[in-house]
C-alpha cells in the first residue's frame, strides 16, 4: 500500500462530511508535515482527532444538541433491549406444564407451555376455601423442591377475593393465584416464566452502553447532514416527528426493563419484557400498573408499531438531507488542517 493510501486509510476516522469536503485537503497536510511516513504516534492523534469530530455536534446549534441527547437516550433504550433479547437466549427450558398441575393441584381444566410462559387453570376442591386450597398447594410445592414465599391476600377488589404466592427454583418462577367471585365462583390459576441466566445483566448493560454511544453519534451525524441539506426544514420535521414518535415506546421499554430487573415480587407473566420475542415498548403489566389499560389513548400494539413509524421517519428524513454543494458540512477546513498537523 503506497504512503498515499495508507493515509486515506487512517482518515477513515473521520466523518464522511469532513472527508468529502477537506479529504484531500489533509492527506496533503499530513503528507507535508510526517514527510510522508507518520510515526505511531501521530497516526494515534489522528485517529483520535477523527473521533472527536464524530462526536463534535454543530457548534452553535443548541437544539441540535438536545435532538443529540434525545438520539443517545433511544440508542440506549434500543441498545439496552437488543442486549437483553440476547440475554433471553440463556433462559433454562419451563418444565411442562400439565405434569406439573397433576402433582401439585387438586384437577386440571386446562394449561399450556412454551419457551417462555407456562400456565394451568384448575377448580378448587369441593369444600375447600381459597386459603387452605392456597395453603396445600404451597405445601406440595414446597415439599417437591421449590422455594415459595408467603401467602397473602390480594389487592381488594369488587366482586373478588383471591390469595397468592410465588414459587420458584433455578429454572422457573411461579404465581400461584386462587380466587373466588361475588356469585361463588372459585378457581386456580398457575403461571410461570423462565429465571433470568447470569448473563441477562452483562449483555443488558454492554447493549446499553453501546446503544448510548451509537444514538449519540447518530443523532450528531444527522445533526451535521440537515444543517447542511439544500432544504434542511423537511428533514428537520421528518425527523421531529420520527424522534417524538420512538420516545413513547423507548421510555416505557426502559421501565418494564427497571421493573423486571428490581422488582423482588413481580405481579405476573408480564413483567417478561421479551416474552413474545424481541421487544421495544412497555409491558402490558407495567401498563396496567400506571392505569394505562383499556381506554387510553394509545394501547400495547400501538407502542410496538411506533418505533417502527417513527425510526423509518428519522431514516427518510436522512436520505432527503442532500448537503448543498460547496456548503461547509463541519468546521472550517483551516481548523481541520491544523489540528492534524499538530
């Protein structure tokens, strides 16, 4: 590779919007000032000084650097759920759930499994009341391995009482939930979901910290391509829109994902945050839990189809930004140049 190249390759640090408009003007400058042969040293001062300008939001641009930060809040968010999808991968298989009914309650009416969720339903015992029904099934459960918790009552509500516990062992976590309704009726129901593996939190955390450098430097790259678009205003909406559009689903994400991490007593199957698969939107339980049910204005699917919308607004409002020719994209080229030759 002649010396020529070889600083070509070295520029690559650089943002594509200085490269196109200063590229040669630097190769020429390094060349003149290394005499051609740059020492380790200096090759390692312009790879950092390229980053840097990855990193560097237009200069006087106030909102360009709140849209900056609200784009490293979504890579993170995005980042934090691509890294515990993974994590999901190390999620011990659910023992099935039909045997484990037939051990543990009095019948079974009906029940299912898969990678992530198990269930039963079951009628409680012919003069048998909630709690003893609650406490025997605590026992059993109890005597087949499986560290429970308390029984309590649930939350008062009309027409219904019912008791609970949760179970569990280190593949599967149980709630136990037996119930009685205003007109006499009664019932069991058993669900359960995998425990979180060991490399749930790394890969969760590694994802985050990736996601918050890569929406920063997303968020400065588009900054940088409307500011020097011929019609910057299109793209400048587009992308408003698109941005406000992933917050909703982004934040509620990030607190299912808090909620499922800290809370020691989950209220039920969907605190899972990926229990249908990959997830960005906020879990119906967590939903239910801020009194966002049935009614508000906008339900479970509509926060997964938002990111979808709004991430495909930003990716338009990127390709109709085309730099005005002859415009600056970055700072001065006479800075550029010197801070490389230094």
């Amino acid at each position: 590779m002649s010396a020529h190249g070889g600083h070509r390759t070295l520029l690559a640090a650089y943002p594509a919007r200085l490269r196109r408009k200063h590229g040669g003007e630097l190769v020429a400058t390094l060349m003149e000032a290394t005499g051609g042969r740059p020492t380790r040293s200096e090759r390692g001062w312009l790879v950092l000084d390229g980053l840097r300008e990855r990193f560097r939001p237009p200069a006087r641009r106030p909102l360009a650097v709140v849209a900056a930060v609200l784009a490293m809040l979504v890579g993170g968010a995005l980042g934090a759920a691509l890294g515990s999808w993974a994590g999901t991968a190390g999620y011990p298989a659910l023992p099935d759930a039909a045997a484990l009914s037939q051990r543990i309650l009095p019948g079974l009416e009906q029940s299912g499994s898969s990678d992530r969720y198990l269930f039963a339903s079951a009628p409680v015992a012919a003069g048998t009341g909630i709690e003893q029904a609650a406490q025997r099934i605590h026992q059993k459960l109890a005597a087949d391995g499986w560290r429970t918790g308390p029984v309590t009552a649930g939350d008062a509500s009309p027409g219904l009482t019912d008791v609970h516990f949760a179970a569990e062992n280190a593949e599967t976590r149980l709630d136990v939930y037996v119930y009685r309704y205003a007109d006499g009726t009664e019932g069991i129901q058993l669900a359960g979901w995998p425990q979180r593996p060991a490399s749930y939190l790394p890969l969760t955390i590694a994802g985050t910290l990736l996601g918050l450098a890569a929406g920063w430097l997303a968020g400065v790259a588009l900054a940088h391509r409307i500011r020097a678009a011929r019609r910057p205003r299109r793209s400048t909406v587009l992308a408003t829109v698109g941005l406000v559009a992933v917050l909703p689903s982004a934040a509620g994400f990030v607190a299912s994902l808090v909620r499922y991490l800290t809370v020691a007593d989950p209220v039920g199957t969907g605190e899972l945050v990926h229990s249908r698969g990959f997830a960005f939107a906020p879990t119906v339980d967590l939903m239910r839990a801020l009194d966002l049910g049935e009614g508000w204005f906008l339900s479970p699917s509509d926060l997964e189809q938002l990111p979808i919308w709004g991430f495909a607004l930003i990716a338009v409002a990127a390709i109709i930004a085309r730099p005005r020719r002859g415009d600056l994209a970055g700072e001065p080229g006479n800075r550029e140049n010197s801070r490389v030759v230094a």
